[in-house]
C-alpha cells in the first residue's frame, strides 16, 4: 500500500502502513477475524539433504496454538471495521505524506489526497512506512542494509493432503521453503531462490513453479496444486541506526526489516505497535522524550534478539558449506529431544523477549 493511509486522532499521530500477502501473528481484530485465522499447532523444521529435524508441538509448550495465519484481506478488512469503530480518528485515504516539518511541540506534515493538499499538526510523528521509509529519511535516521540475494515468492496453494495445522520449513543452499497452514485445505507457500534465479522464476507458467516448489518441498503432503497469484519480494535486512528522535518514532520495517525465515518480522512490528500503543496511552505528553527513550529501551531486545536470531539461522542453515551439514542436523535433533532446548526455541519464535507488550499476554478468566 506504500503511503497511503493517515490517520488523525486527539493525540494527533501520523501514522503510514503497508501490508503483505500472508501474514501471521497472535493479535486477533474482532470474532470476524478469528473466524478466518488458521492456527499453527505443530511445526516441523527440516535441512535438504540432511538427517536432523525438529519438531515443535503446541499442547507441549502449554499454549493453544505457536502462531496464526491468515489472508492480509481479512486483515486489512478486521482493521478498517475496527477503525470506523472509533470516535477520535479521521481516516484519510488515498493520501500520501510528501513533506514534515518541525514545530514547537511536534511536527507538521503535509498531506496529498484526492483533494488536494492540507498540513496536519502532530505531537507525535509515527513512521511504519515499510524498509524504504520517507519518514526515516526525512528525520535524518541512518539505516544499515545488507543484501541476502535472495528473492522470495509468496503464492498459495492446495495441498493434495491435509495440513493438520503444521507448519513447515526447510532449510536449502539457495535459501528456506515454508509451508503454512492456510484454511482447512490451503496452504502459504513461501519460496526463496538466489537472486539470479527470480526473472526465471517468475517467468515460470503454475506447471513450472509447482515442479521447482515440490522439487524444494518434497512430498510430505502429497502433491501441491492450484496455485495462486505469485508475489516477488527481494530480501534486504534494514536496521535503522536509531527508534526515536525528537518528537518522532519509527516502528515496524521502518525501524527494520529482517529476513523472512522464522516468519518474524510481521510479528516484531506489531509487538512494536502495541508496546508504543501501550506507552501512549499512559502518558499525558504522547511525544515526551522520555515516553520515547522507555519505548526504545523496551524494545531493545526483543528487536536485537529477533534480528540476531533470522540472521543466524540464514547464515548458519542456508550456507553452502558440506562440512557444517552433521552439525546442523545434531542442532536440530537437539532441539527436538531437549526439552528446555525446544522450551526455549519455542517462546523465542513466538516474541517473548525481555518485556513484551500487554496487550499479547493471554489473561485467564
């Protein structure tokens, strides 16, 4: 969606988004969007090639369920429900922010839409623009990039078997395959291929893509059928310098953006979301420094934690390197048969990193 969407409410905050083909998480909208969330009860982890494996189950890890997915549709569609909802907000879109400025208590930002332009006043200026944010650039925020050379293919499909709520991903030379549950008979396909490889791919007619994503998956749930529309995405890691600056904050992929292995970025962002949500609202001043140096230090390491972590497993499960193939299959077989190993793992993936926000806690009646 690019900058598209500007939202205004009492405490006057800019906010831009954008979105993706599938997503996944633990934040549900409403019963609407509960209803069409798959969750994932197992999940299986895998090496091409190699004899280790692991396998994580959710009643083991004492939870109902190690994450959602579902269409970024119905997503979408559960958010602006959620936003006519609300009394103190103004929904501006189309509308693309072109310009900020800094006033004496905030900032001003102009604003283009269908009727032309107007300037709106914020105590606090939000960027969530995605990994090439104007509001990062704008604010004068470094950003460190690193080039995976990959580029990845997100489709869905219709397994020839039932998925059983398990998520899979495997682990291979150029790059990992996943596969998540998606409804009761679909599927999420998430493929990566080197960089060099992607015009071929996407040229590729659905008889074509199919073979390469069986040849990458294998046939553990027979063969894959009907696929839908492929989206390309390159893969870059984008780390922002900083989270903050005065008056202003930078959360989801403007603050980073990290490789989809492990599926953890869309999650990060929005722990990002809740926990600057959850700061705001105890606070009478929405852009006071220190409000925003709490922010930052919440976040620190969850933030550093998680792009540690999908940078290692790239580096470390996707590296062409025969000699390290017996230690990677003893590493996956030690997460399948320790337990605390395993434990560890698993509340990892699913952000429980120094102080997560209130709001993914499950409370108990």
């Amino acid at each position: 969606m690019g900058r598209q969407r500007v939202g205004r409410r009492h405490r006057d905050v800019v906010e831009q988004a954008e979105t993706h083909r599938l997503v996944g998480g633990s934040v549900m909208t409403g019963r609407a969007h509960r209803a069409a969330a798959t969750p994932i009860r197992h999940i299986h982890v895998s090496r091409a090639g190699e004899f280790g494996s692991t396998r994580i189950d959710a009643g083991k890890q004492g939870v109902d369920a190690l994450g959602w997915t579902l269409p970024a549709r119905e997503l979408g569609a559960a958010l602006l429900r959620r936003l006519d909802e609300c009394a103190h907000v103004t929904r501006m879109a189309p509308a693309t922010l072109v310009a900020i400025e800094p006033q004496g208590h905030g900032w001003r930002a102009r604003i283009r839409g269908g009727a032309g332009e107007c300037d709106v006043d914020t105590a606090l200026l939000v960027g969530a623009d995605g990994s090439d944010s104007f509001v990062r650039d704008q604010l004068g925020i470094a950003a460190e990039r690193h080039d995976y050379r990959q580029t990845l293919f997100v489709c869905t499909v219709t397994p020839e078997r039932d998925h059983a709520n398990r998520a899979y991903e495997r682990f291979a030379d150029d790059g990992p395959i996943a596969l998540l549950p998606l409804g009761e008979r679909h599927g999420g396909l998430v493929l990566t291929v080197a960089s060099e490889q992607a015009d071929a791919v996407a040229a590729l007619d659905d008889e074509g893509f199919l073979a390469l994503a069986q040849r990458r998956f294998g046939w553990r749930l027979g063969r894959l059928d009907r696929p839908g529309k492929r989206y390309p995405y390159a893969i870059q890691r984008v780390a922002a310098t900083q989270l903050v600056a005065r008056r202003a904050v930078l959360v989801g992929n403007a603050a980073q953006t990290v490789h989809p292995i492990g599926a953890q970025g869309f999650n990060l962002g929005l722990r990002d979301a809740l926990t600057l949500a959850e700061l705001v609202a105890a606070s009478a001043d929405p852009g006071d420094a220190a409000m925003l140096a709490a922010y930052a230090a919440r976040r620190a390491s969850d933030r550093e934690g998680t792009m540690a972590m999908s940078h290692g497993l790239v580096r470390l499960a996707c590296l062409q390197q025969p000699l390290l193939a017996p230690l990677r299959s003893l590493a996956l077989l030690a997460c399948d048969r320790l337990p605390p190993l395993q434990r560890a793992l698993a509340r990892r993936g699913m952000g429980f990193r120094g102080e997560p926000p209130q709001a993914v806690l499950e409370r108990l009646p």
